[in-house]
C-alpha cells in the first residue's frame, strides 16, 4: 500500500470507533461508567510516566552507548575526510589538504569565512562570488557528513535529526569541531553529538514504546476490571443512558485510534518516513487520523 491508500487510516479510526460505541452501549451504563474512568486514568498515566520513564531508560543505557559508537567513528577521522571530500565535489576544481582543514576548524572560531579564504587561495580565485552562498553550501555540508556518519553508526532517524539541528544552527556546530582538537581521544566531540543533536531523537523513539507498552496494559486492566463490575449491574436502560454510553464509548474509540497512531509514529520513525505506507505524506492527506497523529507527533 502506498500514498493513494491514505483513506485506509481514516477507514480505521471510523471503524475502530464505531465498534467501541456499539459494544459500550451493548455492555450496559455500569460497565461503560467503570470503563470511562479506568481509560482517562490509563491515558493519564501512560502520559505522564512514559516521559520520565524514557529519559531515564536514556541516561542510564543508550547515551553511553550512542557516545561509544560515536567516539568510535570519529576516532577513525571520518569527519575531516567526508568534509573535505564534500569540498571537493562541489565543482570548485580544488584539491582540499585534508591537515589544513582540520587546522581551520578545530580553533572553532570564524570557522566558515576561515574555509572560505583557504579555498579561495587554493587557486588563486574565488570559489563562489557572494560568500553567503558559500557559506550556505558549507553549512549543508556539515549537515550532510554529520547525518552520514551517525546514520552509518546509529539509527537513520536520528541523523535526520541532527542534520536539520545543523542546518538551523549551523554556528553550534562550531562547539562540535573546537573540541576535535585533542588528538588521542574523541570522547569529548562524541558526547557533543550525542547531547545535542541525538537525544531528543533516541528519547522519544523510547517514549513512543513506554507509551504503547503501558497503554496496553492499562487497558487490558481496565476492561478485565469494568467487565467484573457490570456483573451487578441492575440498572434499566433508557435513551439518557443509551446517548451516555454511546458518548462513552466514542472517547473509548478516541483513546484506541490515539494508541493506534502512536503505532503507527512508531513505524514512521523506524522506517525515517520511507515506508511505503508508514509516511507522512499518507498520513497527511487523511481528514480524521491527520488530527490524532499530529497530537501524537506533539508529544
């Protein structure tokens, strides 16, 4: 299934909800009113933990690890090499010495019009006529080689990640390349890397699988709970109740499409939005999934 089957996510989110009006308004007021309360409190609560809940699974295990992978591939000087490979293909006709570049951007200063000047010398000519289209290819650059690198040795949505932090602030990036100046060790550029451009990424990749995972449960609870209660439940159904629980069950509905989208973020980030069916551009162009996913993706 591809983009043209936008539509089934919409099918999805009606039908999932009109089945859980039917069997609410089935099941009784009794069970409908326990039900209610166990999935606002499920919502609740798997809101509230899966937050702090990821950040600690983070700090305490996938951050080292991120930072030893890290350490790792720019102990191997691939960064120098990728940015001046980058250089060279950009058709200035310059053969880039790979020493002098990390000379320029290891003193983390002026590190852009640095760059600039030490191309333009190269041949004795300048390489782009207005410097900020330089300094816009440049910046890409550091984009490009960083999202390659990480993408190389962590996950592929983390590098989209950080490759849009670089592009939208390129001269942070300076902090990354100043710290590339201790030659015997990498740990320190790695743990730049790692705190400001892959955290936000890797925490809320672990937020979304807290949040499935304790949702499910809650649930489960709350139906075996709601179920044993309405055993008693002598309660005469009337049209009050019967528009009660059907409003009852169509917030059921909500909390189930809302887990369902939380799935499906969970596909689109695993897959960097390359999936033939688990893809922004599908999702975007539903008229009732697009508002729950939106809410999910704000989280």
């Amino acid at each position: 299934m591809g983009v043209q089957f936008w539509w089934f996510y919409d099918v999805i989110a009606v039908a999932t909800i009109l089945i859980c009006l039917f069997i609410t308004v089935k099941r009784g007021f009794l069970k409908a009113a326990v039900s209610l309360l166990g999935y606002v409190l499920a919502l609740f609560i798997a809101l509230s933990l899966s937050s702090s809940i990821g950040s600690s699974i983070y700090s305490k295990s996938v951050r080292e690890s991120n930072v030893k992978k890290m350490d790792q591939a720019l102990s191997e000087n691939e960064f120098s090499e990728e940015l001046a490979k980058y250089l060279e293909s950009l058709g200035y006709n310059v053969k880039v010495d790979r020493d002098k570049l990390t000379g320029i951007y290891i003193k983390g200063e002026d590190v852009d019009e640095n760059i600039y000047t030490y191309l333009n010398n190269i041949n004795g000519r300048k390489v782009e006529s207005e410097e900020g289209i330089f300094y816009n290819k440049l910046h890409e650059g550091y984009a490009t080689v960083m999202s390659g690198l990480v993408s190389k040795h962590l996950s592929e949505y983390s590098a989209e990640c950080a490759a849009k932090e670089i592009r939208e602030h390129p001269t942070k990036f300076y902090g990354f390349m100043k710290l590339m100046d201790e030659p015997d060790s990498r740990r320190a550029p790695a743990e730049f890397i790692v705190d400001n451009y892959l955290k936000a990424p890797y925490v809320s990749i672990i937020k979304l699988i807290t949040l499935i995972v304790m949702l499910i449960i809650f649930l489960v609870l709350t139906i075996i709970i709601s179920t044993t209660a309405g055993k008693n439940d002598k309660m005469e159904p009337s049209i009050v109740t019967h528009v009660i629980c059907g409003l009852i069950g169509i917030f059921k509905g909500a909390v189930f499409v809302f887990l369902i989208a939380v799935m499906v973020r969970l596909y689109v980030v695993f897959g960097s939005n390359k999936m033939l069916f688990f893809n922004h551009e599908a999702i975007d162009k539903t008229f009732i999934f697009k508002y729950i996913y939106d809410i999910v993706k704000g989280i």
